[in-house]
C-alpha cells in the first residue's frame, strides 16, 4: 500500500484493539486520523489524548468536514459495524476507498519480514511475548497487537519498518489477508462458528492460512494439531520443547531443546502451563529468525505480561485476585489449571461474563462444565458485541446448566458484595467483554476492604 498517496483515515469502530493499533500507525506517520466507536473506553481517551478526534455519535455532521472529502481519504472498517450504520452507508455511497481492518493490516505488512500468530486461543499473548523478544533482541519491528502489552503499556510499538509482528485473527476468516514469513498456530478449537459453521470450515481456514506462507517461509504448529510443521511443546518430544520444568517461587524454570541446540535454566513469569506454551512458541520463533538465544533468555525472564491474561490485580498471602479475558470453555479450563497450580487448596469465586449469544449457545454445555470446577460462581449478563439476542439464550438459561450449589446470576453492581460474603481466598474475572472495565473498581474497593 502507497501511503504517500493517503492524507486522512478514517476508521469506522476505532476503539477496537486492532483498529486502534493501525489508528496509532498511520498517526506515527503523520498522516490525519478520526474515527467513530460506540462507547467511550480508556482505548479510546488514550487515541484521543495523541490528537485524534473520536466521535460517538452515529449521524453524518458528527464526521469532521475533511473527512467528508474521498479524495485522498482512506476508510477502514470493522465487522462489529453493522450496514446500517449512518457512517458505513455515508462513505459507501460516497464512493469512498474502504477496506476491512484485515485487508490494511495485509497491506502494511505484505513487503516485510512479517511474523503472524494464530490460533483460537493464546495468539495475542504468544504475539506479545514474541514482540518483547525481537525487541529486547533488537530486531527493528514493528507489532500490531491484539492486548495491551504490559512491556511497552500499548497494542502497538514502531522500531522499524522492516520487521513485523501481528496477531493473525481467524474471525470473518481476516487472517487469510497475511503473507507471513515466519507464522505459528497455537490451537484449532472450536469457535466462531457463527462465521464458519462447523469446526471442520474453521480448521480447513487454519490450512488456508498455513498455504499463505511465501515461498521459503516456516510454519510452527502446536504439537498434536493436525497440520504439517515444526512442532513445539512441553516435554512431549516435539521439535522444540521445554523440559524440566518446575515451578521456583512463581515462576516456571525450564530447559529448551531444539534441533540445533539446548538453552538450560530459562526463567518465565507468566503462571499458567498454557502461557508457558505461548512463550515457547514465541522463543521459538525468534531462534528460527535468527536471535541470539543468551538475549531471548534473557527477555523470556523479563516479560511482564498482557493486561487481562491472567493479571493480578490484587496479590496477596491471604487474598488473589486474577482478571483474564478468557471467553472459551478451553480459556476458562486453562484459567483453572493455572489458578490451582500457583495457588493449591485455595477457595474460589469466578465470575463470567458471557460473550456473544452465539458462542454462548453454541458452548453451553462446556462452558457449564469449565465453571462448575470453580468453588463459586457467579453469571452476568451475556455481553452481545455485534449480535442481536438470540431466543432463549440467556445468562439463566446457562446457569440452569452448571452443577454447583454455589452459583448465581448478578448485575455488575453486585459483585463486590457478593465477594465479601463469600470470602474468597481467589477472585477471578473472566470475559471478553466490557467487564475489564470493572477491575480498577473492584481492586480500589476489595483493597480496603482485606
């Protein structure tokens, strides 16, 4: 893409993570940005403290009058918008240039040494560790993050443009946009199956996007997923894999062989075996593009995380408190495992927020059974995104289905309350929804309430 010939973008759902990430860019190159979102949100305030203008009214004079003009004016979109959007049919009918978030991100990245992580669960976080590695090593890149990486406070950082790091998203098939040189798959779950139908649809995409690899590329695939490629894992003989793990005051210590040598006594910080996993896939990445392996340690130990993958807003003897954006039944699992690894013998209380009516109904029954294990839990109300409610689907309608005593239906109002009843020794948050919104809240009160 020629941005010599692009004055203004405009972006139609700016406060999306991976919208506002290419806002960030094309305002790093000095070119003019604005755009509309629904809902004020820190993502949004940040965008607009660096000088742009975001607009959260849905009607035409709410558009500034340069961005009015299609010449020299590039529109990006997301699916979340709906058609009918005043907007979205303004710059249709105004035969506007206007291309998907995905088909941008393809463009930008098409003529460098691209790096793209996907899978249905662990992408953004193997991406941000991978984006802190080449950093540290200091490899010039240039990452689109799908969170905040807490390592550089942003979903974005520029160093150069030679190099780039993106989060490769399988949903309305966006990742089939990239040419990567370097690309990793971390899982083929389930999901999404409003946009793919069945599981089958969804993992004959991960092969499309596996063929999108230019010529001379490397694929890396979790060990056991059915796709041809290096494979990487924990202690199950895959062609780069940690051994020796153990658990050191929080942390993981581990060794790593692979094909052409073995580093011993990495230290990583992150809990939870599933972000283990995720950093080895991204050092992998990083030894096969050449970093130097005593570097990439080193950054391994340093790694701070990604705000609401497993985070803790509250860490103390007698009271955890842990945010993560898990929305899937496989997250939530992983979530648990981790909880009762780093914090054995200790009761529980989680509360979810249901994301998208269709991933609700399509998961019910394992999403009943990935809560139930947690010794409380408590439903909010299904967060619905770009979906209109579907009948019968509904917060009640899945709390019916998990078997556990200690179970309820609240409003966010009421989820302080309910802790000091319960007295949890772990309090979680899960959801992919606006309940991240609650954390600061929540951990000002809980902590002078402990």
């Amino acid at each position: 893409m020629d941005t010599n010939t692009i004055h203004r973008v405009y972006f139609l759902g700016i406060g999306g993570i991976g919208m506002s990430a290419l806002a960030r860019y094309f305002h790093h190159l000095g070119k003019e940005v604005a755009g509309y979102d629904k809902t004020e949100t820190p993502l949004t305030r940040e965008l607009e403290d660096m000088g742009i203008f975001v607009s959260y009214e849905d009607k035409q004079d709410a558009i500034p009058p340069s961005y009015q003009n299609s010449k020299n004016t590039l529109v990006v979109y997301t699916p979340a918008v709906p058609d009918e959007h005043t907007g979205m049919r303004f710059f249709r009918e105004g035969d506007f240039t206007m291309y998907k978030r995905a088909k941008v991100l393809g463009l930008i990245t098409r003529d460098t040494y691209c790096f793209a992580v996907a899978g249905t669960h662990g992408k953004t976080t193997t991406s941000c560790i991978l984006a802190h590695l080449l950093n540290e090593s200091e490899t010039p890149i240039t990452a689109f993050l799908g969170g905040i990486s807490e390592d550089f406070n942003s979903n974005f950082l520029m160093k150069g443009p030679d190099y780039t790091v993106v989060e490769a998203d399988e949903f309305d098939r966006s990742f089939l946009h990239l040419s990567p040189d370097i690309a990793c798959i971390t899982s083929m779950d389930a999901d999404h199956l409003d946009i793919y139908g069945d599981h089958d649809q969804l993992k004959q995409s991960f092969r499309e996007f596996a063929a999108r690899l230019k010529s001379g590329g490397t694929l890396f695939v979790k060990k056991g997923l059915p796709i041809s490629g290096l494979t990487y894992g924990i202690e199950d003989n895959a062609d780069y894999c940690a051994l020796n793990v153990k658990v050191d005051n929080g942390a993981y210590v581990f060794d790593l062989k692979t094909p052409e040598t073995n580093l011993r006594g990495i230290r990583f910080n992150k809990p939870g075996r599933h972000n283990l996993l995720n950093g080895v896939a991204a050092i992998s990445m990083a030894l096969k593009a050449g970093s130097k392996p005593d570097k990439l340690a080193q950054a391994m130990e340093s790694f701070k995380g990604v705000q609401r993958r497993f985070s803790y807003a509250i860490k103390q003897e007698q009271f955890v408190f842990i945010d993560d954006y898990a929305h899937h039944p496989t997250e939530i699992n992983a979530v648990y495992d981790a909880v009762k690894e780093m914090h054995p013998n200790m009761k529980t209380m989680v509360v979810f927020q249901p994301h998208l009516y269709s991933r609700t109904r399509d998961f019910g029954d394992a999403f009943a059974r990935s809560l139930e294990k947690f010794d409380c839990v408590l439903l909010l109300d299904i967060y619905p995104a770009r979906e209109k409610p579907i009948p019968g689907i509904t917060a009640e309608w899945l709390l019916e289905k998990i078997k556990n005593p200690n179970k309820k239906r609240i409003n966010k109002e009421e989820i302080s309350q309910e802790i000091m009843a319960y007295s949890p020794e772990v309090f979680i948050t899960l959801g992919a929804g606006d309940i991240g919104l609650e954390i600061n809240g929540l951990k000002k009160e809980l902590a002078h309430a402990i």
